[in-house]
C-alpha cells in the first residue's frame, strides 16, 4: 500500500519535472536576438517616438512606440525586425498632419544629426485615415557596419509632416538588457519556487 512518503516522492519529482520543463523555455528564448526600445526612459528629452527628442522641437503632441513583437536584431544573419506605430491608429496621439518620410539616421547620439541610411517607406502602412497614423512593420538586413552602429546605440528613426520638415517623431534604437541577464532572473524566481514547494511537501 503507497504510504505518504512514496506520494510525496511522486509530488516532488513531477514539480521538479515542471520546473525543468520552465528552464527549457527560459534557455529557448536566448535566440531572440537583440531587442531594441525606442528612446527608453533616461536615454533621450522623450520617450519613444516624440517630438521632444527632435533637434529643435515643433508644435507637435504626437507620439509612437513599438508595436507587437517590437523591434529585434539577429546579429548572426545581420538581420532587423521592427514593428512599430505612430498616432492614435496605433493607440499612440496624432501628429500635426498626415506624415510623408520614414527615415533610419545615423550613426549619432541623442540630440545630434546624421545622414539618412535606410528609408523606412516601403515597410510603411497608413490607417484609413491618414491623420491617424500609421503602422511599420517588416525586416531587412543591414551591412556589417551598420549592424556595428545599430548596436551602438547610433541609430535613430525620424518621421516627417510638412508642419515639421526637420522631423516631427524621433526615436533613438537602443539595445535592452540582454536577454541571458533576464532569463538568470527569471531562473531564479522558478528555481527559488520549486525548491520552496519541496520543502513544504517533504515536512
């Protein structure tokens, strides 16, 4: 007849299967790659895509931000993912007008200017209004020079209105904590768990 003993060994081995089962999907997730925030707190006058990190802000109450699976970069392929959006279409604020230019700059810091690299124009879908915004999402891959200054945190993206024809919306491309310095995070509460939960079967 099973005594407690053997149902606590049977408790015990299947929480700790389900923890293994937790650290698997922490490991899995290291191939990401890169994530990247636009213009995060601290790094910039504004955060996300605001008029407040232009060079000579305009009268704008604008703003944009990333979207769905957000902005990644596979340094292995060289490869960049974005997904971001602008305006109260993309459940932001609108701009002054209905934008014309999506530009990737740089390389530069916060509060400086660089040359257009990238024209982000053809990735670009406007909402049926076209004062509401609109959403850019796609890939491409960048050179390894560029791929060296995106990850630099030089890089920027400005979008363009005729009101602000030096740029109405200015996001900086910085990298986000690494994901291994995350997932040793959540490891750590997962394992802390589980562990917990076995002492308190195995009183």
């Amino acid at each position: 007849m099973p005594t407690q003993s053997h149902f606590n060994f049977f408790v015990v081995r299947n929480a700790l299967a389900i923890c293994l089962l937790l650290f698997a999907g922490l490991l899995s997730s290291s191939g990401q790659g890169v994530i990247f925030a636009l213009s995060p707190p601290g790094t910039d006058r504004g955060i996300g895509l605001s008029p407040l990190n232009e060079i000579i802000p305009g009268n704008s109450l604008g703003s944009g931000g990333v979207l769905g699976n957000g902005i990644i970069f596979d340094p292995i392929s060289r490869t960049l993912s974005f997904s971001f959006g602008y305006g109260s279409g993309a459940g932001f604020t609108d701009l002054t007008g209905p934008a014309f230019a999506f530009l990737l700059h740089g390389p530069s810091m916060p509060g400086e200017t660089a040359p257009v690299f990238l024209d982000l124009s053809p990735y670009h879908t406007f909402y049926d209004d076209h004062a509401r915004g609109g959403t850019i999402i796609g890939s491409l891959v960048m050179t390894p020079n560029q791929a060296q200054d995106l990850l630099a945190g030089h890089d920027y993206i400005n979008i363009y209105t005729e009101a602000n024809l030096g740029g109405e919306l200015r996001g900086q491309l910085v990298a986000v904590p690494e994901p291994s310095t995350t997932q040793l995070l959540g490891l750590g509460v997962v394992l802390s768990l589980c562990l917990s939960f076995r002492r308190r079967v195995l009183k």
